[in-house]
C-alpha cells in the first residue's frame, strides 16, 4: 500500500469511529423535581470505606515487612 492509501484507510477508519460514537450516544435523563435517592448526598460510603482502608493497611504493612526482610538477608 502507498502512503495515500494508508492516509484514505486511516481517514475512513476514523470517520467510522466517529460515526459509531455519534449515533450510540443517549439523551440525557428526564428532570425531576428533587434528588434521585434520599438523602441527597445518596453515597453509599458507610463501611466500604474502612475496609478498604484496613485492607490497604495490612496489605502495604507486608510489603513493607517483606521489603525489610528482603534487605537483612534472611
């Protein structure tokens, strides 16, 4: 293939994209007069969050553990 075809392929393949992207989209939601969920902050947060944390903390206290080890030899 020339350098023009390779030019036309890649314009083509794009022109494509684009169009695909385009035509998926959706409207947006209808509005409402309030929040969706109640109470407003609706963010499910509640333990989720000190898990995610515990385990972040036992995890990184091995790596840091292994690290240690690593480095004494043993």
């Amino acid at each position: 293939m020339t350098n023009r075809q390779y030019k036309i392929a890649a314009a083509l393949v794009l022109f494509a994209l684009v169009c695909v992207a385009t035509m998926h989209a959706q409207p947006p939601p209808p509005p409402t007069d309030g929040p969706p969920c109640w109470p407003p902050p609706c963010v499910p947060v509640d333990g989720g969050i000190l898990f995610a944390v515990g385990a972040a903390a036992v995890f990184g206290g091995k790596k840091i553990y292994n690290s240690f080890k690593a480095s004494k030899g043993e």
